[in-house]
C-alpha cells in the first residue's frame, strides 16, 4: 500500500515539472511585421513663369494738375517759361488745363533750352578749303623750298598735258597746310546759363515782411505809388502780366538756367517778356495791384523753389 501511495506521489510530481517545463518553452516567433507604404501619387512640378517687370514711367520733369491751378501759377513755381511750357505739351488752348492732367515742366530731353546738346556743336570749328601747294602761292612745294617767285615759277612748270611735273607727297600737303592754314577757330560757347548774378535791392524801402516758407515767399518792401522798381540783376524777362493770382502785375526775370526774381502788384510794367535785361533797368512801377498796400513784394527762386532774397542781396 504504502509503495503504491510513493508511486502515485512520483507520477503526479513528474507531471507538475511536465506543466511547469512546457509553460517556459521559448514562444516561436511572431512573423515580421511588414508596413506596408503608401502608394503616392506623382506630383506634377508647374514652374511659373516669371512676371514680365514694368518699367514705371519716368515722372520726371512732369506735374499733375490740381484744383485752381493755372499754367503761369505752373510755370513760376517750376522755373520755367510759361511760353516753353505751352510749347512742351502742345497747348492749343493754354487757359484749358483740367484737374490731374500731367504736364511736362522740364525740356524734353532734360536740357536747358530744350534742344539736345551736342559736344560737336559746342567745339564747331571753322572749316577752310585745303590749299593745293602746286597751284596756290602761299604753299611751299614738296621739298619744302622757301617762298621765292623763282621757286613759284619753276614749281607752276607743267608738261605738254598740262599735269604738274613737281611731285606732292604727303607729308607737303600736310606742311602745307599747317602753314597756311589759319588757327583753328573754336566757337565761343555761352556761359550765361551757369554765370553767378550780381544782385542789387530792386527799390528802396523799409522791408514789411520777411521771408517765411510757409506764409510768405519773399520779401514785402513798402514804397510810394508809381515809385521805379529796378531789376534785381541781369536776365531777360520771362512773363510780364497779370495771370498770376495774389501777384497783380508781375515782372518774372530769368537770370541763369536756376536763378530767378519776381515782382509783384505793379502799378504799371515797362518791359516785355523776352527783352533781355541789364541789372539796375526800370522795369516797372511800384503800385497796389491785388494787394490791400502799396508795396513790391519781391522773390527769387532757385529752381522754381522760393528762397530768402536776404541770403542772396548785398547788406543795406
């Protein structure tokens, strides 16, 4: 009995190892796990062209026209001539300018006069015929003999055909003409547009109001009725009227291609536009004209800006 019991004890020990073995057995491994990607598709690259770059237009030497403008108001306040300007833009009507209308204030071509200049023009020189040596008696022959009437008869020799039997070379007819060509004579060119001006009080008087960029573009000087007003400095005048408001009769004197001076409420003018100008000249009469006093108000202008006349006239 009791051998019976130790067996029955032997197998049921043996069958916990069995369990207990088969539950440490090493799993089999698991199949790899394989992620799948995902299918794309093709993107197609568009390549933009690039934007075609517009040139903005060149404003330049221009001004838009605002509300109460008129073309002499225009003119003054850019230096210019009120007649260049009419001519710039091919006003048929210069009275007929409307709001936000672009007018050119500047020569075309961004010259002083409007015209192109020209390195050939300024350096014109004078252009003399070329002197033959073997016909004019002024020119030595080939060898350069001095001047003699016998050398002149013998060099003026001809054959039966008439061809001239004394060779020219070259280098005579270049000696010949460095002797008897005049100096060449280069064209005088015209400085007035770059000349400083010589500035004179136009009228004598106390001064009743000073330069102030924002109130007052010049000077206001007191005087009598009919009293003379003289040119500030050389020029010629380049509007002579009444077009203008706020300034009554006015004188405009253009001195070089920057300088400018007005004057303003004339009783009366004694100039043109286009007269040319010497400085001290009568060109008007002190007077009243669009103003509550008699008085010359008085400006210059440096590229049709107002500047302090006090900077530019001489000490009283």
């Amino acid at each position: 009995m009791k051998k019976i019991q130790q067996f029955l004890q032997i197998i049921v020990t043996a069958t916990v190892l069995a369990g207990l073995s088969a539950c440490t057995t090493t799993l089999p491994n698991r199949a790899p796990v394989v992620e799948r990607g995902v299918e794309q598709t093709p993107v197609e690259t568009v390549v933009t062209p690039p934007k075609p770059i517009v040139k903005a237009p060149d404003t330049r030497g221009t001004y838009v026209v605002k509300k109460g403008d008129t073309l002499y108001r225009i003119a003054l306040d850019h230096g210019q001539s009120y007649s260049d300007i009419v001519t710039w833009n091919g006003l048929k009507n210069p009275n007929d300018i409307k709001v936000d209308q672009v007018l050119r204030v500047a020569p075309p071509d961004g010259s002083a006069n409007g015209t192109q200049a020209s390195g050939i023009a300024s350096n014109a020189v004078e252009v003399r015929p070329l002197i033959n040596p073997a016909t004019n008696k002024n020119g030595p022959r080939a060898d350069k003999k001095p001047y003699s009437e016998a050398n002149l008869a013998e060099l003026q020799k001809t054959d039966a055909n008439g061809v001239t039997s004394a060779a020219v070379s070259a280098p005579a007819v270049a000696a010949a003409v460095k002797e008897t060509t005049p100096p060449v004579k280069i064209a005088e060119q015209t400085t007035s547009e770059s000349e400083p001006v010589e500035w004179m009080w136009p009228v004598e008087g106390k001064v009743l109001a000073t330069f102030d960029d924002a109130k007052n573009k010049g000077l206001d000087i007191a005087g009598k009725m009919g009293q003379d007003i003289l040119a500030a400095g050389a020029g010629k005048v380049m509007y002579a009227g009444s077009g203008i408001r706020g300034y009554g009769n006015l004188v405009i004197i253009k001195h070089n291609s920057n300088l400018l001076s007005a004057y303003a409420h004339n009783k009366t003018i004694s100039v043109k536009e286009g007269q040319s100008i010497t400085k001290g000249q009568k060109i008007a009469e002190m007077g009243n004209s669009d103003s509550d006093a008699v008085k010359l108000h008085f400006e210059i202008r440096l590229q049709g800006k107002p500047v302090d006349p006090a900077k530019y006239l001489p000490g009283r």
